[in-house]
C-alpha cells in the first residue's frame, strides 16, 4: 500500500513568533524545514513535542519559534505521513 505525504508550511509574518494549528488529518510528522528560524518548540494540546510527532484529526499544534531576524517573516515546513 502506497502511503501518502503531507507538507504544510507555517508563514510567520514580522512580529509573530508563535501560531495555533488546528488538526484536520491524522498525521506523523517526520521532517521539518525551518527559514530564519533558529528555534522551534512544538505542543500537541499543550503537551511538549519534537520532530518525530503524531497528531490526529481534532488536535491542536502550538508552534513557537526564536527568529534570525525578527524583522522577516519565517517558515516552518513539516513533512509527515498520512496515517
């Protein structure tokens, strides 16, 4: 059986350093690709995650991050597996 990925990319203007996800696929993330980001924290429904994670539909992802420079906008790119 063939598995399927997802990618979603977070776009994080000037001035915003965190976001909320709601979840509408059960995924495991795999692979993150952050730009101009030189941390990142993940929560799943307030519990501390890192790179490998499950979600599933329902859930919510906290993203915080630490900019190279704030004055930019910042992506994080997660790459899973639908489950």
């Amino acid at each position: 059986m063939e598995q399927k990925t997802i990618s979603i990319v977070v776009s994080l203007q000037r001035g915003i350093n965190s976001t909320k996800i709601p979840v509408e696929n059960d995924v495991n993330y795999r692979l993150e690709h952050l730009e101009n980001t030189n941390s990142v924290s993940y929560m799943v429904n307030g519990s501390d995650v890192s790179i490998p994670f499950d979600v599933k539909y329902g859930d919510e992802i906290f993203i915080s991050i630490n900019k190279i420079d704030e004055q930019k906008e910042s992506n994080i790119i997660l790459n899973g597996l639908l489950l």
